[in-house]
C-alpha cells in the first residue's frame, strides 16, 4: 500500500513522487559520529551508540576491525546503500555512520547480580522484538510504574530507543535499566540459571494469567507485535501465560499487556 499524496492537478504521470522517506527530516547534528576512525574512537572512549550504518559494500581490513569492535558490544549493525548515508550528511562519512544513544546500556549479568546484592527479587521484562517505537515507551513506562529490575531488549529486531521512544515512555526509559542482548533465547537461559523463572506472554498457552500466581524473581516475555515470540525463545521459558478476555478482539496491544501482566505480578507478591 502506498501513502503517497495523489498528483496534483496537471502534473505529469512520470514525474518522480515524493515519499514520507524522501521528506523525513535529517538527525539533528551532534547526534551521529561519521567516518571510520572516529566511530572506533567514539567506541573506544566508552560512547553508548543506538545502532550504526555502514555502507552495504564498504570491505576491507577496517570496516572488519569496526565490525568486530559493535558485535563485542552487542551494536546494532545495518548494511545500507551510500544513498541513505549521503541523505544523512553531505560530508565525507567514509560508508559509516553511528548514532548516538541517549541512554547507557548495562550488562544483564550486572543488573542480575545488583538486585541480588540489595537484596531484592529481581522483575525483568524482556522483548523478543516489538518494533514499534511507542510501544517500546509505554512499555518502559508500565515497568518502571510497578518496580520492575531492568528493561532487556535483542541487539537487532527492536524499536531504537531515541528521543520518540523516551517521549512515549514519559521518561522512564531514562530511570529504567536497559540491557542489549545479542540473543533473547540465551537471555532467558541465563534468567533460569539465576533462579529468575521465565513467563512467555502467549495467546498460545494453556493457561490464563489470572489462575497462575507469578512471584519475583521472575522475567516477563513479549514478543514481536505480528509474529509473537519466536519459537527459539518460548523454548527457553519455563511457563506460559496469556491474558483472559472477554471481547471478540483477537487480542490486546502488546503494550497494553505488558501492563496487566506487570500489575498482576504487583498483586502476585502484595
């Protein structure tokens, strides 16, 4: 489906038609590093990047030590045409571009060990994909309402976490600890051997949320907004939830039910 405005009376049919893309407006300067040595630099000196572009053909011996330099630190990474780095800036970017995050992201492992050391019982939620930037913040906000450990979130396959996505969660993506994970599936894994049980949030389950109590420690996992949670993941939870309904809507927004799933967890340990 296309969301282009019709043409305008009296324009020529083959005339080039400007998308919402072609009109997005460019990052604001200060928030994007160009060029390959200072990207490593930026990295080096302990800069938190939100993901980075780097040109679809660009090859050689540096672009392999940057590659190698975002995977250690579990960057996004995505291959574009020079095309859309040159409608970023005009200036020479040598094929790369890294946005800046504006927040800093923690190891999970750290976040675990934390709360264990308050001596508190540790709430997570983690997302195996929802791509949708308002989504992400309001489900932020719903975690930070009700107290929860962290925020984890996969390298690839996520919202970004900037400006749009900490306006959507009123701020609380700035309070609440967010960790990068190169593979929500071992995430999980890792809850389990932490002693933190993992709930699959899944219109597939047997059972309904409201029969089952879920006691801290405990991790909550949605997944992607069309295609739920991979399969991969579900495999690594231990339990299975969905959210009873009434109506005859297929299902909820998933923000919508992280919401009830994070409440019924409050009650759960009231």
């Amino acid at each position: 489906m296309s969301f282009d405005a019709p043409s305008p009376r009296g324009r020529r049919s083959d005339a080039p038609r400007r998308t919402f893309e072609n009109r997005r407006p460019a990052p604001e300067k200060g928030t994007y590093v160009i060029g390959m040595h200072p990207v490593l630099e930026a990295l080096e000196a302990g800069k938190e990047f939100q993901r980075v572009l780097i040109q679809r053909d660009e090859k050689g011996e540096r672009t392999g030590e940057l590659l190698q330099a975002l995977r250690q630190h579990h960057i996004p990474v995505q291959r574009v045409p020079r095309e859309k780095l040159d409608r970023i800036t005009r200036k020479n970017h040598q094929g790369v571009i890294a946005f800046l995050s504006p927040i800093a992201f923690q190891p999970l492992e750290e976040l675990i060990a934390r709360a264990y050391e308050a001596g508190e019982a540790p709430l997570f939620v983690m997302l195996d994909g929802v791509t949708d930037v308002r989504n992400l913040g309001a489900i932020a906000r719903s975690a930070e309402c009700f107290g929860a450990t962290g925020l984890v979130i996969p390298t690839q396959g996520v919202a970004p976490i900037q400006e749009d996505a900490i306006k959507s969660s009123s701020g609380a993506l700035v309070r609440l600890p967010v960790s990068r994970v190169e593979s929500v599936a071992a995430a999980a894994e890792m809850m389990e051997a932490n002693g933190i049980t993992t709930y699959a949030l899944t219109e597939k389950a047997a059972e309904p949320m409201t029969k089952i109590p879920v006691p801290r420690p405990a991790c909550l996992v949605l997944g992607d907004e069309e295609r739920g949670i991979s399969s991969q993941v579900m495999a690594a939870c231990s339990h299975r939830l969905f959210v009873p309904m009434a109506g005859q809507t297929a299902s909820l927004n998933v923000s919508v039910a992280a919401g009830i799933a994070l409440y019924h967890v409050l009650a759960s340990n009231s």
